[in-house]
C-alpha cells in the first residue's frame, strides 16, 4: 500500500460499511453488539456487506464480553460458516485468566482458519506480559497485525508503549503490523506517524452522534484526509 496509510472502520451492517467506504475506510472491521465491545456478527450480515462494499473485511470472532474463549466450539462453527460465506480476514484474540494467551482456543481458531490473515486485538492490552503474549503467538500462521491502544485504558495511557513496540519491528514476535485503535484521537497521529505507525483503527469517531447512530462518511474522510 505504497506509503499511505491504513484506515480501518468498526462497521455493525450495510449501512456502516457503505458510510465507511465513501468516507475513505481502506478495511472495515465487522462486528456486532458493540455493547460488548463487538461480537461475531451474523454470517447473513457478512454476506449482505461483501455484497455492497469492495474493501477487505475483517470479521471479529469472539462469542462473548471478556477475552476468555468461551465456547470454542461455537466459535469455530462460525468461523467455518463464515469462510464458507466467503471471508477471508478475521480478528480473534483470547487470555486465560492469568492474563496469559490462550494458546489452546488461538491455535484450535487459526487452524480453522487454514492460512486466512488474522488480528490479535486488543486482548494484548490486557495481557499479563505484553512481550511475552507476541513472542508466544510469534509463529502462528496469518497473523499480520496487533490491535492494540497500548494500554487497557486507551491510547492516552498506552502511548509509550505504542511508540517502544514500533521502535522493535523486525524483532522476535514484532513482526505483525500495529494496528493502533482504542480512544484514538486525532491528535494522537503525527507522533505515532512519525514512529513510523501506519495502520489506524477507529469505532466511535467515525460516529459523532454516538453508537446507535451509523457511520458518518463525513468523519471518515476527515481521518482519511488526516491520514494522507
């Protein structure tokens, strides 16, 4: 993607996803029921998206609020139907309840997933051991990207820590892309641009009048433009 940056948009349905691409958005995340901070959404919502946007999709696997896995069983049936249904791109992202990775239910996911490109969201910002969880999943296949605020606050609290793991790409276990999102402001991007950050993640500042309000195509052209 030449030395543009990447916009990403929570998108909940056709109306989001259509908002988000006319505003700019390069990828959309799909979820639903943001109430729980976004849930797998239905395969039937994933078709009538892919059927009305061309951006790439990334659809969230995750059956309930919280990083525990859950029902990993449930959760692979979704992410089998929603291959089926033609995605390509997911995110998932499960701790024990020491705030360690999850190994068991992440490697039974990406398994299933047989290559697909994944995100590990920002399950990270509640890890125990930040480096630890990067190295620990350093191997798995298709994953390319952190969702990560820095810190389980937001970007505010997690901005050294944004700006220290871009400053080790190429490491052990910092090859995958920052994907920074998670009280993401404007004003937070010339020094992550400048630390060489250059993929975005944005939910509720691509909707001014709040979360049961759609995207507004507005605000995602004024990130877009930020961006450039």
């Amino acid at each position: 993607m030449s030395n543009r940056a990447l916009l990403e948009v929570i998108a909940l349905d056709v109306e989001d996803a259509v908002a988000a691409q006319a505003g700019g958005a390069d990828r959309l995340e799909l979820v639903t029921d943001m109430a729980a901070d976004g849930l797998t959404p239905p395969r039937e919502t994933f078709a009538a998206i892919r059927a009305a946007v061309d951006i790439p999709l990334r659809v969230m696997l995750r059956a309930a609020d919280g990083f525990a896995a859950g029902d990993v069983e449930g959760l692979l049936k979704d992410a089998r139907a929603l291959r089926a249904e033609g995605a390509q791109e997911f995110v998932l992202g499960f701790l024990n309840a020491d705030g360690t990775p999850d190994l068991a239910a992440v490697e039974a996911l990406v398994a299933e997933l047989d290559g697909c490109r994944w995100t590990f969201h920002r399950a990270i910002d509640r890890a125990a051991d930040r480096d630890g969880l990067r190295k620990a999943l350093a191997d798995l296949p298709g994953l390319d990207t952190y969702l990560t605020a820095g810190a389980a606050e937001g970007v505010d609290a997690g901005m050294a820590t944004l700006l220290a793991e871009a400053g080790r790409g190429g490491e052990p276990g910092y090859g995958a892309r920052i994907l920074v999102g998670g009280g993401l402001g404007l004003h937070h991007l010339p020094e992550l641009r400048a630390a060489g950050v250059d993929a975005f993640h944005i939910g509720g500042a691509a909707r001014p009048e709040g979360w049961s309000a759609p995207v507004n195509p507005a605000a995602v052209a004024r990130w877009r433009e930020a961006l450039a």
